[in-house]
C-alpha cells in the first residue's frame, strides 16, 4: 500500500498536468493512513491542473477524503513499535512534533529551584465511596477511571481528576520502563495521575487541547523485596483485562495509597501528553520520591496483559508501553525543593564516596598508630623514670605501713 502512495506522491510533486496518470485503487482505510503532506500536493496539483483533466475530480475526492482522514486522526491505530510507531506520530499527529512533547530526562542539576512550589493537595483521593472504579485495557495501557469528586488543590487552578494509568518495559536485561528519566536513568515503571482544569473548561475533551487545560501527576516505581498492597489492588485484577477492550469493576480503594508519602519534593515543567495527539496542555508534576513494588509485581504488569482483542489469531503482548524522551528545547524544570537537599547521586558517586570514607578511617587510624610509635620511641627516658617513680612510691607506701603507730596519753 505504501509503495503505492509513494508512486503517486511524486507524480503530484512533479507538477503533472494534462491527462491524469493511473491512480492507484485505495480504500477509506488507506486514505486514513495517507501522511497530511501528501493532501498539501494535491492540492497545489488541483491550482495548476486543466480543468477540463479527467482526473480532476477524482483528485477532489481525494482532497474531500483527506481533510476527513485529518479530523479523524484520533481513530488510527498508532502503537509504540508498529506500523504507525513513534517516529511516524508526528506525520498523523502534528502535536506530537511539537517543541513541548513529554516525557523529558531530568537533570537535576540543571533544574531551578521556585520556592514558591507548595505541596500537592490531593482532594479526596482516600474518600472513595462505595462505588466500584472501573478498570480497564485501551489496547495501550491499563486504565482507571476516577470519581469526579477527586481533584488536585495547589496549584493555579482546581483539577478535577479523570484517570490514572501505567507505563512498563518488558523485563529484558537492559530494563526501562518509565517514561521520564532522573540524570539518564529510568525507572522500573511510572503511574500517571490524570486531571483537567475544571475552573476553566467544561470537561476533559475541552481542556485537552488547551494550554492550561491538564495536569497530571508522574510517579516513577522501582522494584524491591517488599510487595506494595496498594498496587496489589489492580494488578491483581489485571487477568480479568487481558485484551485490548476488556473491562472490570473492581472495588474502591484508597487512591492516595498508590501515591509516594512526600508530595513537597517534586519536580514541575509544562509539556504534552506522552501518547497521540501529544498535546501540548499539561502541567506535569514529577514526584522526586519513588514507589516501591515487588519484582513479582513488576512482572505481573509485564506479562499479563495483550494488546490484541480477545479474537485476533495473532496475540501481541502489552510491553513496552513507554515513549522516548523528548528535547526540551530551552523549557526549564522547576524544583519544590533546594538543589542541596535534592541533588541525586549515580551509584557511582555513591561507591566513590563509600570507598573515600573508608579509606580515610583507615588512614586515620595509621596516622594515629605511627604518632603514638613516634612518641614512645622518642620519649624513653620519660617511660623510665616514670616506672621508677612507681616503683619508689610504692616502697615508701610500704615503709609507711612498717612503722609503729605512737603511743596515745590519756588526761588523769
């Protein structure tokens, strides 16, 4: 099919006018497929074409399909690895070759401490009522939806919260899996917490596309010894999901629980939503501190669950769901917390620093030995006389005892 489009696309670049060439047979499907750039040739063949061109209105149909195939964007099918992976986002979706794209890798030494970043207020996250949530796979990720009554206080406006979600690797050896990484390095995973500016919008569709209309909350989680109840509240439910539009309620549970405890160290930048469309209306919010879960759990979320339909006779499954950082492209992270009390440190500075502590106490205590050698080798004379001292004190003492006590004369 693409060879095809590619055929025709430099037909049309060329200028051709006259008698229309072969045009090749493509369905509505193929249309939805077809990159904007090639309806921008179209068009400019339909300025120089004759009129009278036999060809000239099937080249209309195709511009009338092309503008549909633009206001349906929504619809294709991208993926991560795929047909339409994240390099070709950008041709379907203009957003998503933006200036302001996310995830981005945070370097914390280049981030701006703004004092005037106060906690984030979780509102009624842990007031879950007795409602169940549902949980559900959108062929890309597994979904919460979220109560309407949660939102998020702290910042310019109230956000009303709409979902959360996560974002996983595969397990290999070389592992990533979240989508923001700290000096380079990534995380096992990452929960991201959905909301959208209620003061200001009607609803999430509305704000999406505005600058001020989202923000969300990043989370990055990193494997351990311990298993994290919390999580267990949706992973343990993730079987009954497997497919990609499957769908299950599931009990409440207290929301905050999945959160890390200190929510005043964070870090804030404005970008995108990380998947299609990309737009660039979030107000991100990257907790310094991360979540712990167990290796098993980690390995439940990588295995589990497909992106394929319960019917399709080739099963794919759901990893990897994470999308490569983007350029900055001079926007500036901001931090809640001063670059002293939040610089992070590489395993290697730690070890360098381990090993420097280490040696000095060892040095210190040869440094310690050779002085106290030094001193008895340098000072016998004292060491002798001070044993002879010892010596003649104890004789006296002894004498002293030896001598008869004198007699006592009593008054008449």
């Amino acid at each position: 099919m693409f060879e095809e489009i590619r055929f025709f696309h430099r037909g049309l670049a060329g200028g051709i006018a006259g008698p229309s060439p072969s045009l090749p047979r493509l369905s509505l499907t193929e249309l939805v497929l077809i990159p904007q750039s090639l309806f921008t040739h179209l068009c400019v063949w339909v300025q120089r074409a004759n009129m009278d061109s036999p060809g000239l209105f099937v080249l209309l149909c195709l511009v009338i399909f092309g503008q549909a195939a633009a206001s349906s964007a929504e619809e294709i099918t991208w993926s991560y690895t795929g047909l339409i992976g994240q390099s070709e986002w950008s041709e379907y979706f203009p957003d998503c070759g933006g200036t302001s794209q996310s995830p981005v890798d945070v370097i914390t030494t280049q981030t701006r401490f703004d004092p005037s970043l106060t906690p984030v207020r979780p509102l009624g996250y842990s007031q879950h009522g007795n409602q169940p949530f549902t949980l559900y796979n959108n062929g890309h990720t597994a979904i919460i939806v979220m109560p309407e009554w949660m939102g998020l206080e702290g910042l310019p406006w109230f956000f009303t919260a709409v979902q959360l979600h996560l974002h996983w690797g595969n397990g290999g050896p070389n592992q990533r899996g979240s989508e923001h990484t700290m000096n380079g390095i990534s995380a096992d995973a990452e929960l991201h917490v959905v909301h959208y500016n209620s003061e200001l919008y009607p609803n999430m569709s509305a704000a999406m596309t505005q600058k001020d209309g989202l923000a969300v909350l990043g989370i990055l989680i990193v494997t351990g010894e311990e298993t994290n109840p919390a999580f267990n509240k949706i992973l343990n439910y993730l079987s009954r999901i497997k497919h990609f539009g499957q769908k299950v309620f599931i009990p409440a549970f207290d929301i905050q629980s999945l959160l890390p405890e200190d929510l005043g160290r964070y870090y804030r930048y404005n970008g995108s939503l990380t998947t299609p469309p990309c737009y660039q209306s979030v107000m991100w919010t990257v907790f310094h501190e991360r979540v712990q879960i167990s290796k098993a759990q980690l390995l439940k979320l990588e295995t589990i669950l497909y992106s394929s339909k319960a019917e399709d006779p080739e099963k794919m499954l759901l990893q990897d769901n994470y999308r490569s950082t983007q350029a900055l492209n001079q926007r500036v992270i901001y931090t809640s917390f001063s670059a002293e009390s939040g610089k992070e440190l590489s395993s290697g500075e730690v070890t360098a620093i381990v090993i420097g502590v280490m040696c000095g106490c060892v040095g210190l205590a040869v440094i310690v030995r050779f002085i106290v050698k030094t001193i008895r080798i340098n000072d016998p004379e004292k060491e002798k006389q001070k044993k002879q001292d010892l010596v003649l004190n104890s004789t006296s003492e002894a004498e002293r005892r030896d001598e008869p006590s004198p007699s006592c004369k009593t008054e008449p």
